[in-house]
C-alpha cells in the first residue's frame, strides 16, 4: 500500500467529505423527537415488566414465606 503524504491525506478527506449527504433541519427534528419517543416508550414497557415480575415474586414468595 502507497503511503500519502499529509497533503494528499486533506485533498482526499475534503473530497470524501464533500460527498456526505447531510440531514435537514427537518429531518433531524424528526428523527430526535422519533428517538425521545421510543425511549420513553422502551422506559414504560421495562417499568411494566418490573412490576409484574416484582409482583408475582412477591405473591410466590408471600405463600411460600
């Protein structure tokens, strides 16, 4: 593999990141609010398991205990 020497190494890093497509505005909003959605909703299923699971041990353990 040929070496670059670091000239080189900026003329190419500028050119790969002129080929970057970036997001809108828009489009990150929407994809940050889709992203606070669906942790808050991951949050809530993981506190309703929690509770069943904390639930029925406390049921197992109260008739065993």
């Amino acid at each position: 593999m040929a070496r670059t020497n670091p000239l080189q190494f900026v003329q190419q890093v500028r050119a790969e990141v002129n080929k970057v497509v970036w997001p809108t505005r828009r489009e990150v909003l929407l994809t940050t609010v889709m992203v606070f959605i669906m942790a808050t909703l991951t949050a809530i299923f993981f506190a309703l398991v929690d509770l069943a699971i904390r639930g029925g041990l406390q049921a197992l353990l109260g008739v065993f205990g």
